[in-house]
C-alpha cells in the first residue's frame, strides 16, 4: 500500500499521471486486469515494488478523486497491519 501511494505522490509531483482515465462503463474487476504492468526484468525491481505499481494504476483508473483514493489506501494500510498484528498475537498465545 505505501509503495502504491508513494508511486501516485511521486507521479502526481512530476505531472506523470495518465489523462483521462478508463471508460465509464468498466467495472472495478475489468480495470484491475487492464492496469497490470508488464512484468519486470529480474534486476529492475522487487516483485512486491511491481505490485505496489500494479495497485497504485488500477486505483488511479478506479478512485479518481485524489483525497479518496488516499484515504482507501491508507484504511486498507491500517485495515492490513491490524490484522498482521491481531494474527502475531494468536501466535505467541
């Protein structure tokens, strides 16, 4: 999620965001497949940094509204860490 918003920041500051966005009539399941990136080279980048670039295009295309689109990412941030918390808990019981 960090890399994902850090990806839309750093994008947003240069002017490199696409225009537009997709159609209208295309739902959530479609632009998610639409928006994956090609796969990168071994030596490029991580394959979570090659997720986080996936994410932070298919929630660019599905949340235009750039506040919104930040506080998702940030909800399912701290949706996600609660629960690698609640689950390290579980562990050491």
């Amino acid at each position: 999620m960090n890399e994902a918003r850090r990806e839309l920041f750093q994008g947003e500051c240069a002017g490199k965001l696409p225009q537009g966005g997709p159609a209208k009539d295309l739902t959530i399941q479609e632009i998610i497949p639409r928006s994956r990136p090609p796969r990168p080279d071994p030596d490029e980048f991580s394959e979570i940094a090659w997720y986080g670039i996936w994410l932070a295009r298919w929630i660019y295309f599905a949340v235009p509204d750039t506040v919104v689109r930040d506080q998702a990412l940030g909800l399912a941030l701290t949706t996600q860490m609660a629960g690698e918390r609640a689950n390290l808990f579980k562990r050491k019981s």
